[in-house]
C-alpha cells in the first residue's frame, strides 16, 4: 500500500512544480481558503486542475497531495485510503479533482470532513454537479464555488498582459466612456476583442494553437459522453440524444425553439427533452433564456435558446453569424453574475430593471425609444456615449 501511494505523492509533486504561476483565474483570490471543505464547480476545460495546483503552489508546503479521481490509481485505490494514509504522515492538505467520478461523492466528502476535521479538503467537479442534500449534507459543510469560462477582461490579460478591471455593472452604465476612453489609448482594443470571440473562453487554446476548436469539440463529447453519465442515471440513448440535441440546436441559435418539433425530431417526450437541455445549460455547453426566473422543480420551456459561449460557435459552426456572436457574447458574460430574462422588448432584461439592445455600430433605440433604463450594447465601437455602451466592455465584469 505504501509503495502505491507513493506513486499518488510524486506524481502529486511533478504537477505541482509543472504547474504555471504567472497568470491565475479570479477565482483564486475570490475563494475563503481558510474553509475545511470546499467545492469548485465549473465547465471542462476553464482551469479548475489548474487553480487546485497553483493553490498548493502558494502553500509551498510538504504535507499536501493533489489527486485526480480520473487517475488510473483509483480503477482500484479508495480515496479513503489516501486520505488515512496522508493523515497518518502528517497531511493536512487533501485536494481532489475529478470528484465526479468518484461514487457516492457526497458521502465520501463527508466522512472525510467528519474522520480528519483537522484537514483541509477542497474538490473540484463538473459543472454538472447537483448537491443532494439528503445525502451527506454538504450544504452546512462546505462552501461552494463556481468556476465560469475566462472572460474578455482575463484574456486580455492572459493573451496580452493587460491588465484592468474588473468593474461593476453600474460602471459600465454610468461611466463607460471613462474607462474605455483609458483602455483604447493604452491598446487596441477591438481586434483583441474579435480574438477572444473565437479562441479565448478556454486556457487552454495556448496549448493546442490552430487545433483549438477541434480541441473543443472533443470536450464537448467528452462532457456528454462521459461527465452526463456520471452525474446522472441516463442510458446510451439518451446520450446520443443529447449529442444530436446540441448540434440540432447549433444549427439555429439564437431561436425561439418550436420544442415540439424538436422533441418528434429526436423522438423524444418534453419531460425527457427538458432534462436533457437542462443537462446541456448545466454542462456551460448551451444557455437557456426564459421570460420567467428559472426553478429546477418545475422546468420550463425557454423563450431562446443560445450556445454557451462564442467559442463553441465557432467549434460547432463553419460560419458563425455575427449577430448571434454578439448576443452569445453578452449572454454569456452577463450571466454569470446577473439574472438575465427574455423581455416583452429588447433583447436582454438584466436583474429584472436594465433593458439592453445588442447590435452593430448603427443600432438604434428605435426598439426600445421611451423605456427607462435601456441601453444599446453595441459591437465595432471602442469608445460609446450616453446610453451607447460598447459590447467589448460587458466582458470586463469579472
């Protein structure tokens, strides 16, 4: 048993060392490590492994171990095991990553919790994931995060090594100009803007280079044929439904879906197609807009439906539309942190009282003339004014 547990401890340390510094996540500073139990929810591919590693980096410490439950170690090693085994030397950090593949996650996560209180555990899942409160009871334990794809303001960061932000949504309603009148004199800011709409949600689009998209819709499959199962009770034709699904769809966002339609299509029920779109939302491969606030217990039909973010259009679509990028764009960012509905105008209602209309540089407020609180978010425009907000800046929320 030692010696295979060695095994977890060095390759613990190879990544660790492996792992870079220079640039991190918002996540990392926004987290309260000081929390014995802590979960880290978040798309595939948006750096969770990543933000455990530089995490353990900081620490600097000899009585940490990072392990994947995706680790070939654990087709027959029990984590309960590594974490005795760590204890007993003297451990005090246990991070796990993966924890999606680990059966009856919640319960492992709390016995550890209650079996080595002086511990310090934090996991990583699918975004995917749903808390079970009737097992293990997390909710009182833990605190839970969630890790959303990288935003405009990251990669310009990332990419570039420029840095701003982040700012509030009252600062881009109230002093748009302002900021973006500094940012466009320091850099050029609409090309940048245009590369992050086809290559930038993902960290890891440095790694792979001109195979980034093909990269992509390998996660994509990964996420449907293997994080779906694992979170939920589905059968292989579900899956293959859910597959088709999301390219049906990729077809025709945005849309006021005819749901009927595509449920004969896929010759599936609306209770069956409903659960699979809510799958495909979780998941951060789609994003469900509704005229109502959403609620898990009574799923409702959505009044559009977009991918989830830009570079999955580019993944899934030889020739994305310029104006559904646009408002993927702004979906995508604002929904992060904002409840966004579907208005009776406009395109967007943000927080139930700010009505925004996306377009190009010759947009209008014609759609929306006489409402109180409406903006136009528009694109090919580095500095707005008065309620002319450039659409780049709503990727500078976080």
């Amino acid at each position: 048993m030692m010696e295979e547990i060695d095994s977890l401890y060095q390759k613990s340390e190879r990544l660790i060392a492996r792992t870079p510094d220079k640039f991190h996540r918002y996540l990392l500073d926004e987290i309260d490590w000081n929390d014995k139990l802590i979960g880290i929810k978040g798309a595939r591919g948006c750096g969770k492994s990543t933000l455990l590693r530089q995490r353990l980096k900081r620490l600097a410490l000899p009585s940490v171990l990072y392990v994947s439950m995706d680790d070939l170690w654990f087709v027959e090693g029990n984590i309960m095991d590594v974490a005795e085994y760590h204890f007993q030397h003297g451990g005090t950090h246990l991070f796990i990553d993966e924890i999606h593949h680990l059966r009856n996650w919640q319960l492992v996560l709390k016995n550890l919790s209650d079996l080595y209180p002086e511990m310090w555990f934090v996991y990583t899942g699918s975004s995917m994931l749903k808390i079970d409160h009737s097992r293990g009871d997390l909710s009182r334990r833990q605190r839970l995060y969630t890790l959303h794809e990288m935003s405009f303001r990251e990669f310009l960061e990332y990419e570039y090594g420029y840095q701003i932000g982040p700012f509030d949504l009252a600062d881009l309603t109230e002093r748009h100009a302002e900021i973006a009148g500094k940012v466009c004199t320091e850099t050029p800011i609409l090309p940048k803007f245009e590369a992050y709409l086809s290559h930038g949600c993902y960290p890891f689009y440095q790694v792979v280079s001109s195979g980034y998209h093909d990269r992509l819709q390998e996660v994509i499959n990964v996420v449907i044929e293997n994080d779906f199962p694992a979170v939920e009770d589905v059968t292989p034709a579900t899956i293959r439904k859910t597959k088709r699904m999301l390219l049906l769809l990729a077809e025709k966002v945005p849309q006021t879906p005819n749901m009927s339609e595509l449920y004969a299509t896929l010759e599936t029920d609306r209770n069956q197609g409903l659960k699979m779109l809510n799958a495909l939302e979780r998941s951060g491969l789609l994003r469900l807009l509704s005229s109502v606030a959403k609620n898990l217990k009574n799923l409702v039909r959505p009044d559009k439906i977009y991918l989830g973010n830009t570079n999955l259009m580019y993944a899934l679509s030889a020739r994305p539309d310029k104006g559904t990028l646009r408002e993927t764009f702004f979906m995508n960012q604002l929904s992060q942190s904002h409840q966004v509905n579907y208005p009776a105008k406009g395109d967007f209602l943000v927080d139930q009282h700010l009505l925004f209309e996306v377009g190009g540089r010759h947009k209008t407020f014609e759609q929306i003339k006489d409402i109180p609180d409406s903006f136009l978010a528009v694109d090919d425009t580095d500095v707005g004014i008065h309620n002319r907000i450039p659409l780049w800046m709503f990727g500078l929320l976080y």
